[in-house]
C-alpha cells in the first residue's frame, strides 16, 4: 500500500481502539489493541503521516527512535528496595519508570490531553540486550513494571532488512502480536502532501519529467546511493532559504540531500534551467495582466519541458496566494465567536467588563495552544491560524487600554471597527486574487487554446482543495467553461471508443 492508504488505515484503527462503551471502557481491551508495525523504506514519510494522524483526531503524540534505547533508558535503571514476606525481609529489585512511559506522563501533565499515540521509530534495530523486552511490551504495553497509559496507542515503524545492517527480523511470535502495514513510495500520493507543504516549485516540476527519480536506493561500487521523500522535502526548505538570501544554488548542495550522483547533477541543472524560466517569464506579469505577445509567442515555441514548468510556476502561484487568502477567511470565521460573545455583554457591561472579557479570551486562547502545542497535536495551518487570532486579540485589548471608551458598547464598536477593517481588507485581497485567476486562464487560452496545458491548470484546480473550496465560494467563469468543455470532450472520446467497440465486435449471430 501507498503511504496516503497507510494513514487512513492507521487513522481508523487509532479511532476504534479509542472508541469506548457506555460505562467508559474500552471497546477493545488494551490487551487485544495490537500495535501496527509499518514497514517501509526510510524517508517516505512514516513520521510525517502520525503527525497529521494526531492532528486530524486531536490527540497527542509522543515520538521516540529505538535505535539510540539501551535496555536501561527503557526499561529503567534498577534499584534496591526492601519488604518483608511472612516475617522475613529480603533485598528486592526495583526498576526505575523508563524514559519511554516517563515522556507520556510529561505530554499528558503540560498539554491536558489524556489520549494519544505513542510512536516507536525504527523497532527492528532495538540493541540486543533490549530485544527479549519487545515481546512483552508489544502484548501487554509494559516497559520494566510501568504500563503505557490507557489511552495511549502504539504504532511501531522499522525499515526492511535491505534497507538497515542493524534490523533484527522479528520471530513469528512477535510478528503474531502487531498488525503489519508494507508501504511503499509513491511520488502521486507524495505530491499532494508536497503541494500542501508548499515544496519548492522546481522539485515538483523535475518530478513530474522523471517520476522514477523520486525514490531511489542502489548499491554502487562506492557505498549506497539514494534517493527520498525525506531527502526532497529537506531539499526544499533549503531552496527557498537560498533564495531569500540570494545564495547560488550549486550541485555540492544539491548532492547533501540527494545522495544519488546522477539525480543531483541532472536537478541542479534543472534549477539553473528553472531560474532561466522566471526571468523569461515574468509570473507577476502574466497573472496581472501585463503579458506582451513576445511572451505568449516565447511560450508557444517551447518544448514540452519548458511548457511544464512555466505552468508549474504559474500554478503553484496562483495556489500559494489562494491558500493564504483560505486561511485567513477561516481566521476570520472563527474570530466571529469571541466577537459574538463580546456583543452580548456589551449592551449591559461597561468597558471595563468588556476589556476583563477580552483578556480572558486572549488567556483561554494562549492556554489552548499551548496545550495543543505540548501534545503535539497542531498543523502548521492550524498553528498560524491560531496565532494570528490570538494577535487580533491582543491587539485588541491593547487598543481598549488606551481607547477612552465611555460604556460597554462602545469598546465593542472599536473591537467591531477593527474587525471590519480586516474583512475590508480581505475583500479587496479577495477581488484582486479572482482577477489573477482570471488573467491566468486568459494567458494560457490565448497561448496555448484547449490543449494538454489548459487541462492541467483545470484539473490542478479542481484537485487542489483550497483552489477547490475557492472557485466555489466565489465563483470563477473561466474555470467552469474550459472545465464543461473538457468533461463534454470526455464524455465524446468515451461515446466514439463505446462506438468503436461495438464496431470491431461485429454483427452479433442469430
């Protein structure tokens, strides 16, 4: 299975183990609640999709790598303690709570939250002496005499013995207590979560050339030579530093991510390729309107490479602005609650009443992120979201302290105005991104017609669920003309193929 199909499976096993009866107990006793075993290469995006799994069922998460445990920092260092059976008194050895259980409590007691997934990395390469302990912990949840909390789901991933010198295959014994989950890379499913990660624009136009180069791993005469998901997505934070500092992109760079000599030298030309593009084409230009024919006639002329790139570049433009504008709609949305509260103790509260609320709302709000923050349990998305509503907050109460607000009402109106103000702004933000949108189609029907580009920019449209939820919030003529062209154009091709059929079929015997 692919790692998109591996989530969702985890996700559902994670959601019934947690699923209780009417007295409060667990439908499936902790006993019987085997721990999945996801078994993939190495940097395919294992610990990516347990992050989105924790954030996705607000819940939270603890990560560890079994590869640097020794027997004693998970199981607990032993001790000395004394009791006394039937009037005798014996030396006795105690174990110490391990390090593993000891984080869990640590993420319960900062963020609240009781429930959770504990993450075991690399669970095939645990040290020899820590081995005759896995079996007993898979089964039971105990580490030493310290259980796994209730609550808390194990999920364990290890890489396959081509992959690692230091894998320990697993015995059918141990095998017999974990649900086992193959995955295996997939650039399609790995580049919906890239377009989301906003991975650098040259990556995913190089891939989408040479989709084979996305995962690799070989053995040369000199060592291992791979290629990752883990490999590309590190590549990209860097790129976009680069950038901003105005650093040369070089192959020595390029090669400490993709450690396969050939796909370096062959992306680092690319880029170069890449970065030719953008001056060609002036992205800003087209997307206001200000293209010239040289231009259009630039683009009409180049080969299939070049093509793809350009719309690569203009898609993932148009993407990241309509992306942004989302997020701040639900900003906005959910910055509607507090306001709401506050207008209902405005009309008989007085301002100080009102600015007492609204410290108390910034506090509620700071307590909560942070929660989730401790837990582990919020998307970069999400993180932004709530950052810059708990800033509109502030901000707001900072206002109402100098502000010489009279009664409660009127310190609401100065919260309502400053409200109003950011809806004002979205707005034009708004407007302005359908006109770009606009003059986005207008370039490539003017340049190209109905061809194979014009499908790409459709269908990345219609795939990508900001752009999505953005043409049907406010609507986008263009799109929903080339996209009733291209289904009416679908629905011939599959009537003249049917017709074909029946042709080549013949005339049935009476």
């Amino acid at each position: 299975m692919n790692i998109k199909e591996a989530k969702n499976y985890i996700k559902d096993t994670v959601t019934l183990y947690l699923k209780k009866d009417e007295e409060g107990e667990y439908r499936i006793p902790v006993v019987r609640q085997r721990p999945v075993f996801l078994l993939g290469a190495p940097g395919i995006g294992k610990t990516a999709i347990m992050e989105q799994i924790a954030q996705e069922l607000g819940i939270a998460l603890v990560s560890y790598s079994m590869t640097h445990h020794t027997r004693q920092s998970a199981l607990g260092l032993p001790f000395i303690t004394h009791k006394e059976y039937e009037g005798t008194s014996y030396d006795v050895s105690e174990y110490t709570m391990s390090e593993i259980i000891a984080s869990i409590y640590d993420v319960m007691a900062a963020s609240g939250i009781k429930e959770g997934i504990l993450f075991l990395d690399e669970i095939n390469c645990v040290s020899e002496t820590l081995a005759p302990s896995m079996l007993q912990f898979l089964q039971y949840k105990v580490f030493g005499r310290h259980s796994v909390p209730e609550g808390w789901v194990i999920v364990t991933a290890g890489n396959p013995p081509e992959y690692n010198k230091s894998v320990r295959e697993f015995d059918v014994v141990t095998l017999d207590r974990m649900k086992i989950l193959e995955v295996e890379a997939e650039y399609e499913i790995w580049r919906e979560y890239a377009k989301e990660r906003g991975i650098h624009t040259a990556i995913l136009n190089y891939l989408d050339m040479k989709k084979e180069d996305f995962y690799q791993v070989e053995t040369t005469v000199r060592g291992k030579a791979y290629v990752t998901a883990r490999g590309w997505e590190d590549l990209s934070q860097m790129l976009l530093l680069y950038e901003e500092e105005g650093l040369a992109v070089e192959e020595t760079l390029v090669g400490q991510y993709l450690r396969n000599a050939r796909v370096a030298r062959e992306f680092t030309a690319y880029y170069d390729l890449y970065q030719k593009y953008q001056n060609d084409y002036r992205v800003e230009d087209i997307l206001t309107g200000k293209v010239n024919e040289q231009v259009k006639d630039k683009a009409r002329k180049a080969g299939f490479d070049e093509r793809l790139s350009l719309m690569g570049m203009l898609i993932d433009q148009i993407q990241q602005e309509i992306r942004e504008n989302m997020q701040t709609s639900a900003m906005l949305q959910e910055l509607m609650n507090p306001l709401k509260a506050l207008k209902g103790k405005a009309q008989d509260g007085s301002a100080d009443e009102i600015r007492a609320m609204l410290g108390q709302q910034v506090r509620a709000r700071q307590q909560a992120y942070e929660s989730l923050l401790a837990a582990g349990a919020l998307s970069l998305k999400e993180k932004k979201k709530s950052r810059r509503i708990i800033g509109f907050l502030q901000a707001g109460e900072k206002m109402l302290l100098t502000a010489k607000a009279q009664s409660g009402q009127q310190a609401f109106d100065l919260m309502r105005e400053k409200f109003d103000g950011q809806v004002e702004q979205y707005k034009e933000e708004t407007k302005a991104l359908q006109e770009r949108l606009h003059y986005l189609f207008v370039f490539v029907e003017d340049t190209f017609g109905s061809g194979n580009e014009m499908l790409v920019l459709v269908t990345e449209c219609t795939v990508q669920a900001d752009c999505a939820a953005f043409i049907s919030a406010y609507g986008c003529e263009d799109y929903a003309r080339h996209n009733e062209e291209m289904m009416l154009t679908e629905r011939g091709d599959v009537l003249r193929e049917q017709i074909r059929e029946l042709s080549l079929s013949g005339t049935p015997e009476n």
